[in-house]
C-alpha cells in the first residue's frame, strides 16, 4: 500500500460514511411511511444509474464481465442482508443507539482480515476484543429499563448486520485486484433490485402487515404505495447517497487493507450523535456513551497493534 493510496482510501471511506449517516436519517423519517423493500428498491435504482455513469466515464462496459461471479455474488448477498437487518433495527431504536451497535463491525473485520486473509491475531488484541465486546453488552443492557421498553431481539438486528458487512468488506479485498470498484457497486446494486422486486412481489400487497405490532415487522410488512410529492427529493436524495456509497466504501477497501481503512469508520459515531440531537432530538444516555466510547478505543487499539505487525523488524 502506497501513500498515496492510503490518502485515497481515507478520503474514500471517511465520504462513504458521511453519506451513510445521511442515509440513515433518511430512512428513518421515510420508514413510517413506507415499506423498507419499497424504499431500497428506490434508492437502488437511483445508485444504479449514478454508478453506471461512472463505469461509462471511468472505464468500459466489458468491466461488467467479471471471472469470480461467485464471490461477487456472495458479497452482495451479505450486503442486501447487512442492510436489511440494520435499517429493520432502525425504526425502533435511536440513530447513536443503532450506530453504536452496528460499530462492532470494525472489530469483526480485523478479527476476520486476519482469518480470512491469513494475518495473526496476537494475545493483546484478543483481548481489545473482550473489551469491544463488553462495550457492546454495555450499549445493549439486557436488564435496564431503557432495554425493556423496545423489543430485545431488536438490539441482535445492528450487530448481526455488523458480522454481514465485516464478511463482505473482506471479501471486496480479496476480490478487488481483479475487479473495480465500480464494478462491484453495480451488482450490489443490481442485486438490492432483485431482492427488493421479490419483496415487493411477496409482500408488497401489505397481507402481512397486521401480522405484528412490532414497529420494525411493520416496516418490513408494509405496502406498496405511490410516493407523496414532498417525499420525492427525499427518495432522489437516497439514489444518489446509495450511488456514492456503494462506490467510495468499495473503493476504500480495495485500495487498503482492512485493517488499515475500519478505524476510520467510526466517523459515523459523532456523526449520528449530531444527526439524532438536530433533527430527532436525542442523545445517547450515560450507558450508552460508555458502551460506545469502550467500542472506539476496542476497535482503535487493535487497528494500532496490527499497524505495528505490519512494520519490519529489524
């Protein structure tokens, strides 16, 4: 890894996730009234053309004929489930709350770039791990009243997201030698089309929609319904933050190790801390700030032993 694409890679992830947080707010003043398929679907679309202009200006249309479509595939599969589990938690919980759990992601992903990408795991680190690990039973708190009134399982939903994505950012670098960036954003958002398309075809009709009180089941059951005028620019918003997303977040990870671009991730977390104080008016409660800043410094001393393993011993 070069200097200069280690500049690119933090340019690249720190815009993917400024555009995530924007998305994520968005998602959250759209769910109550729409359906969570029929809204990635929309945004889908909208990255699927913002992405092919990129392919068209940045390369040519024989990039799409790729070798390791499985990979690929598997890929945008945990994406789409990624983004699935994270946004039917998002309904429920707050923006800092669901942030927070999702941002064990980076301690998986160094856990799994030394698993998959044959690096070792020292005891040190293992036992940052530990630590990331009780910041995130800290945020969660099973037995606080706080817990008690949202639907437990809902708390699962952010940090099986984070295994689904920390499985796909690792494999976008073993595949990104052979395969652009541009290229991967295309299928992922290919994909999200299809998946959504079946949703909508399934259960878009609503039939299932009095099937649970459950605010997050209701968003994964609602209808289908034509868009109000005023939600248009929201919805165009979407396609382009998904667009730009896709691209820089796969970039990221294709220009620098893992290890090397998931510390910077954690911009997200003040991120939606000011996102959830401006717009819906809360913040994280003592517990969960704890929990969250003990997941920082878990997830930012393993990036920095593993930084030291890289370095040449003399």
């Amino acid at each position: 890894m070069t200097q200069h694409s280690a500049k690119l890679a933090v340019t690249f992830v720190l815009t993917a996730w400024i555009c995530i947080s924007l998305n994520d707010v968005v998602m959250k003043l759209l769910s109550t009234s729409y359906a969570l398929h029929q809204l990635v679907l929309t945004r889908s679309i909208g990255g699927l053309l913002l992405t092919l202009l990129i392919i068209q200006f940045g390369g040519s249309w024989s990039l799409l004929k790729i070798d390791n479509k499985l990979l690929v595939l598997y890929r945008c599969l945990l994406m789409v489930t990624a983004n699935l589990f994270y946004f039917t938690a998002l309904v429920i919980l707050p923006l800092a709350d669901a942030t927070a759990l999702f941002f064990v992601a980076p301690i998986f992903i160094s856990i799994l770039s030394n698993v998959i990408l044959k690096e070792t795991i020292g005891k040190r680190r293992i036992f940052a791990i530990v630590i990331g690990l009780v910041g995130l039973m800290i945020v969660m708190r099973p037995l606080s009243d706080a817990t008690k009134s949202v639907h437990f399982a809902t708390y699962f939903l952010p940090v099986a997201a984070a295994l689904c994505y920390a499985l796909a950012q690792v494999t976008a670098r073993k595949i990104g030698a052979t395969t652009k960036a541009s290229v991967m954003a295309f299928y992922l958002h290919l994909t999200f089309i299809l998946v959504s398309i079946v949703f909508g075809l399934i259960i878009g009709d609503g039939r299932y929609e009095s099937f649970s009180s459950n605010p997050s089941l209701v968003f994964l059951f609602r209808h289908w319904e034509w868009p109000l005028y005023q939600d248009w620019p929201l919805l165009i918003f979407l396609g382009a933050l998904a667009g730009a997303v896709a691209y820089c977040i796969t970039q990221a990870y294709v220009l620098a190790e893992a290890s090397f671009v998931a510390p910077f991730e954690y911009i997200a977390v003040p991120l939606a801390t000011f996102w959830g104080l401006l717009i819906f008016k809360s913040l994280p409660d003592f517990g969960t700030g704890l929990g969250i800043i003990i997941i920082i410094f878990s997830g930012l001393y393993i990036y920095r032993r593993e930084q030291l393993n890289l370095k040449p011993r003399n």
